[in-house]
C-alpha cells in the first residue's frame, strides 16, 4: 500500500475492509445518504452536525484552516474510510487534528470517518462541494 501524503508511523492499518465501513456505521445506529445527487457519504438530515467549505488543492489555506481545529475532548481512535483498495486505516485524534489536510491530499475525492466508540463522525465530500461535516465541532480558524 503506498500513501503519499500521510505519515504511515501515525497510523494503524486495521482488518476491516473499505466495505466494512458500511456495516459498522450500521451498528452504530448511523444510515447511509440514500440521495446519491447530494454527494454525502453519511445521512445528515437527521444529526446535529456542522459544515463549512473548504479548498482541497491550497495547501496554504489546508493547513492554517484544519491545524488543530477538532474539538474532542478525550483522546480516541477514529476509524478512516481512505480509497477503495485499502483497508481502513485508525488513527488517533490527537494526530487526526494535524492530518486532515494530508487525508484530503491522499483521496482527492473525499473520505469518511468514525470513532472507534461510535460517537464521533466526519466527513469530507467529493469535489462536488468540498463540504467538511461532522457531529463534534470542527473550527475553521
């Protein structure tokens, strides 16, 4: 597997597969967007969440927009949906803070996120938007 952008020491390769995100949102008790035109991986309509838009090819803006700007108050690992040929990948968040930008970097298309607990989700969409939504804070700074 190679990874250009993203520090492979900051992170775990786990056994789930890219499909299994799917069954483990599920068990959470989190749907899948059923509107395919709405370019979201997770169903927002229904969670308390927050977005704004980002700028995926400035590495400028990238790094002073996302340094540091979660707000999770303990530390945890989130399980990260990359690319369809690899498995997910677990960081934790107190290293996921400093590589956002990277993990936008990496897909170019977009990625999904959720903690290992279950209570925290993200998101990155696809170049229709470029929204980032979560149901945690995230401060543009």
């Amino acid at each position: 597997m190679e990874l250009y952008f993203i520090d492979s020491s900051k992170m775990e390769l786990t056994t789930y597969s890219y499909e299994h995100f799917d069954v483990i949102i599920k068990d959470f008790g989190y749907e899948k967007e059923k509107n395919v035109d709405l370019h979201n991986y997770f169903d927002w309509a229904n969670i308390r969440h927050w977005s704004f838009v980002y700028e995926p090819y400035s590495e400028l803006e990238l790094s002073k927009l996302f340094s540091k700007t979660i707000v999770v108050r303990e530390s945890m690992n989130f399980l990260i949906r990359l690319k369809y040929n690899m498995p997910l990948i677990q960081v934790n968040s107190s290293y996921l803070k400093d590589m956002l930008s990277n993990l936008c970097f990496e897909t170019g298309m977009g990625w999904e996120a959720i903690s290992v607990c279950g209570k925290y989700i993200i998101e990155f969409t696809d170049g229709y938007e470029y929204l980032a939504k979560s149901n945690f804070k995230i401060r543009p700074t």
